[in-house]
C-alpha cells in the first residue's frame, strides 16, 4: 500500500450560484490534478463524484462511499478543491475535520484554503478554518432563501416550477410553466375517476389497471423519458397509494397548487406539510380532466366519508350519502353476530350527537322504497309533460331554458339595484367605507355569475333544435331504474344527494336534480289545462 493512497472528491449542486462555472466538476478536477503532479507521493486511489448534491448535509452516494472506503483502510488522504466541496453545513465540516479524519488518520487537504493536515497540522485547526466554515454554511443559507423567493415569485405569477407535470398532463413545449393534456394519460386518470363514480374501490381499479397492462406514473415518465428515476421492484404495479394521489389531487380540475410541502431548513432537507392557508393557488391554469362538481362528489365518496370499505373492498352502498339529520356529521356502521346498525359518528366519538341509529337491512327496505317512489313520480310527470307538448305544440327545452333566462335577468335587476344604491347608503352614512366595499365586490361577483349564465342559457336557445330533450335527459336516469329489486352503490350514486336519519330513525332523503324536478313541476302546474 503507498504511503498515501488519495481520494479525490469533488462536488457540484445549484447551491454554488453564480460560482457553478468556476466550480464544475471538470475544473476542480483540472486543478487538482496539477496539484498532484506536483505532489509525487499523492497515488489516486478513486474519484468521488457528487454531481447535483448539495453542501448542506452530507447525504450523498459518493461521500457514502469515500466514508466506507476510509473505513476498510483502503485510503488515508482526501483532496478537495476548497473546504466548500466538502459542505457547507458548518457544525458537519468540523466534526468531520476534528473528529472524524483524525480518528480514522486520515490525511486531509484543501488545495486553495491551504489546508494540510500532514505537511501543516496547525493549518486545520486555524482559526480561519472555522471562519471559512461558517461562511460557507451562510452562504448556502443565502443562495437556499433566494432561490426560495424566486420560485415563490414564479408560484404567485401561475407558474409551474416542478420537475414534471401530473400524470394526465404533460410540460407545454412553447411554455414549460404551462401544462397540456397528455393523450395516453389524460384518459385513464379520468377512467380512475370514473370507476370511482361507479361504485370501484381503489383496489379494484387499482387491479384492473394492471389487467390491462397500463403503466403506473412512476414508470411511465421513466420510459418516456419525462422524469428519471430508479427502477424497483413495486414500480411497475398500479397500487391503491398510487390511486389514492391521483383521486385527491385537485390539478385535474384545471388548479395548479403548488407550495403544499416545504423544507425544514437549508440543512435539513425533510420536508412537511404546509398550512393549507400557505398554499399557492392558480384557478384554471390548464384543461382540467374532470370537472370541479365530478371531483368533489369523488372527495365525498371516499374522503369525506366514515364508512369504510368491507372485507369484499367494496363500498357500503350508503357511503358518502349516509348523514345525520341533527349535526350533519356521517353514520358509521357498526356490526354485531347478525345485524349491522349506523350510528352518528359525532355520538361515538365525542358523544356531541344522538345516536340516530339504524339497521342497516331496514334501511335499505325503506330507501329502496323511497326512490322506488320517486321514480313512479318522475314517470308520471314525464308522461304528463309529453302529452303538454303535444296538445300545446309547445318545446319542452324552449320553455325551461326561457323561465330560467327570466330568473336569470331577475337576479341581474335586483342585483344592479343593490349595486346603484350603495353610493347612496354610503352618502348617507348608512354603510361604512369597508361595508361599502365588501357590498360592491359581493353584488359584483355575483352579476358576473349571473351574466355569464345569461350567456350560456342564450347560447343553447340559438342552438336549439324543436325535438331537443336536453333538459330531461336526468328523467333517463331515473326511469331506466323503473321497478328495481334492490339496491346498489351505482344507483344511489346516481340518484340520491343525501340520505339524512332523524333521531326517531326517519328518514330524509335529498334526490339528486332537485331544480330540474321542480322545473317540470312547475310547468306541469302552468300547463294544468292541456291535461285536464
């Protein structure tokens, strides 16, 4: 073995700033091999690259394997180009020079901070050495700060500032801050959403996915080249995890929010969770893959919900659906050897609640007979519209879209009334400043909703064709369950809102289209006439 058998290290991040060109592995290579021609004793043992790895801990491959070498005694000198390349996390540099490297013999030197500790033992325990340490250590908390305001900066301007886009999308190559729909993608993120609507679990899907041979996210970036990564063994499998972030990420609806997690500090790079309130919002920064309303009525199936999945991993028919009538709160099911009852989640857990019990195989009786009710209604009415289009020769579309154009220009006068008034309250000391600003901005918001469906309701009446159903088309839903047997997760997902259970253990149950119900309702009772 030589006398000294030498490990060149070298080091490079996006720490270094404006330093990176000076710094590259490729000129501290150069300087330290003409270092080493001078030095004849110095035999290179290894070069340790950490190309990309911060100074601010020493989590890094190389450094790993410099350390496991040192440890078997297969070299005893390290050569830096500067005390920088070895980290810049002050309190770890000087244990390492301290304590670390002496215990082990270890010959170290820093070519251009003139540190030896063989030739110059003196040299590491210099005062300036520490000195430089601490500088190096705040020089990577600047460049750490800086480089955290600029992106927070891009993040508040709309702009993506990630390594990849969701799965589903893909970087705009006129815009890397912008997403498109990727087509291979975009479809199964939104067959996730829908088998969720359907009735599936995530293993199911989950299974499905992989009976189809789609790749998962992870690997698929890999093999498109999009994201690197390391291949393992469970990457290749869809699993319910990787199910579950594609279900709870709101880009899908066309948001972009970025600062959701954080990093402790520049030396410690685990990151946490952010305050919600600290997240960085965009609305409608890309096509969204599902709509907002699909999206929460899949966070209210899965997310929102104290019913789990049974040992099957299906859903309760009921999941999602099932509240308390007093407190709002879900029902959670409990089982005995025979029966299986819901309890008010707020009553067993901090007994804040009645238990609004019920047993579950009565309320499916009772609920079955309910909607089965509804949809005799729903037949009914649908019969009596028909047969008021036909004796009136009347358009079933032309007359709801109209009555909704009138509430619509309702809500537009009232609106800009309460609008012109505020000068005046204000005027007359009515209001305050604030109050009248907080009027403004709310009477404001709401014209611009109110205008924009005014827009839309117009649109459709110039579009409409004289056999046009298109606002009967929930009547379809309802009827094509006419006379069911029993129920299942796809029918009360379609049809019912909620189901709430009274503290007698009545029930109340919210069906789904109730504007539109009451739209036909209305004029069946306008049109009493045409069917007498």
């Amino acid at each position: 073995m030589s006398k000294w058998n030498t490990a060149v290290y070298l080091r490079l991040s996006s720490d270094d700033g404006e330093k990176e060109e000076s710094n590259s592995i490729t000129n501290q290579k150069e300087l330290i091999n003409l270092y080493l021609q001078k030095e004849k004793d110095l035999k290179v043992k290894d070069y340790y690259i950490d190309d990309g790895f911060t100074g601010t801990d020493f989590e890094r491959p190389d450094f790993k394997r410099l350390l496991v070498d040192i440890k078997n005694g297969q070299i005893n000198t390290i050569i830096v180009k500067d005390l920088s390349r070895l980290g810049r996390n002050y309190i770890e540099v000087g244990n390492y020079l301290e304590e670390i490297f002496p215990l082990y013999n270890i010959r170290f030197i820093a070519i251009n901070d003139n540190i030896d500790s063989y030739k110059d033992p003196k040299s590491v325990n210099n005062i300036i050495v520490p000195f430089k340490n601490l500088m190096n250590d705040e020089y990577a908390r600047d460049i750490s700060n800086k480089v955290k305001s600029v992106l927070n900066t891009k993040r508040a301007k709309g702009e993506f500032v990630g390594l990849s886009a969701p799965y589903g999308y893909l970087k705009d190559p006129n815009d890397k801050h912008k997403f498109i729909v990727d087509k291979k993608t975009g479809k199964v993120v939104k067959k996730i959403f829908r088998m969720i609507l359907n009735g599936k679990s995530k293993k199911e899907i989950a299974n499905e996915l992989n009976q189809c041979g789609i790749l998962p996210p992870a690997l698929y970036k890999m093999n498109e080249s999009i994201a690197k990564s390391k291949k393992t063994e469970t990457m290749g499998l869809w699993n319910t995890k990787m199910i579950d972030r594609i279900l709870h990420n709101r880009a899908y609806t066309g948001d972009l929010i970025q600062g959701k997690r954080k990093r402790i500090s520049h030396k410690v790079h685990k990151l946490v969770i952010n305050d919600k309130e600290d997240w960085i919002i965009c609305p409608a920064h890309h096509i969204p893959l599902i709509s907002k309303e699909e999206f929460e009525q899949v966070q209210n199936i899965i997310y929102s919900r104290d019913i789990r999945i049974n040992k099957n991993e299906e859903y309760d028919i009921f999941s999602g659906h099932l509240k308390c009538n007093e407190c709002g709160r879900t029902l959670t099911i409990r089982k005995s050897k025979k029966y299986s009852y819901y309890y008010c989640t707020s009553y067993l857990k901090m007994k804040e609640c009645s238990k609004h019990t019920t047993n579950k195989n009565e309320l499916e009786k009772t609920v079955l007979k309910i909607v089965n009710n509804q949809i005799d209604l729903i037949i009914e009415m649908d019969k009596k519209i028909e047969q008021i289009t036909k004796e009136n020769k009347v358009n079933y579309d032309y007359e709801i879209l109209n009555r909704r154009l009138n509430e619509v220009d309702n809500e537009i006068n009232k609106n800009e009334t309460l609008k012109k008034s505020l000068m005046n309250d204000y005027y007359n000391n009515y209001i305050s400043k604030d109050e009248y600003d907080e009027y403004y901005n709310e009477y404001n918001c709401k014209l611009v909703k109110y205008y924009k469906q005014k827009n839309q309701i117009k649109k459709k009446l110039e579009k409409l064709g004289y056999k046009s159903k298109e606002n009967k088309e929930w009547v379809k839903k309802f009827i094509k369950n006419h006379n069911m047997e029993y129920l299942t997760k796809e029918i009360i997902d379609d049809l019912v809102d909620n189901i709430f259970v009274l503290e007698n253990g009545d029930l109340r149950v919210v069906f789904k289209y109730q504007d539109e119900f009451f739209e036909a309702k209305d004029f069946i009772n306008k049109n009493k006439c045409a069917i007498m």
